[in-house]
C-alpha cells in the first residue's frame, strides 16, 4: 500500500514509480524525519545517528 505522504511531503527527496528512488539529502534531516513519521504504514524507517531529537522508528509516534 503505497498513500504517496513522502512524495507529497518531500518530492525533491521521494521520487514516485516503479523505481522508487529515493535522494536522502535532498532536505535536511529534521523535515525528513518529519515526513518518515507521518505515513501511515509505518514502512519507511529512520534512525538518527547525529545526536538529533529521539528518532521513534517507523510509525511509532504519529
């Protein structure tokens, strides 16, 4: 199940079809990890390796 919530929210990093590619430092790490949070699905995952905010994995806080 794919609801699009990346690619409406970062286009410049989630590229859409059937590559799915995806271009991380396209924005900068807090809207991205931003974005990761709000799917629905929980599929997209993240974890914050510089000393950032607590980084929940997948979907866990919404």
């Amino acid at each position: 199940m794919h609801a699009a919530e990346c690619v409406r929210g970062l286009p410049e990093v989630f590229a859409p079809g059937p590559a799915s590619v995806t271009q991380p430092d396209g924005a900068d790490t807090e809207r991205l990890a931003e974005v990761v949070r709000r799917g629905p699905s929980g599929t997209l995952r993240y974890e914050r390796v510089d000393g950032g905010a607590d980084a929940p994995v997948g979907g866990e806080q919404r």
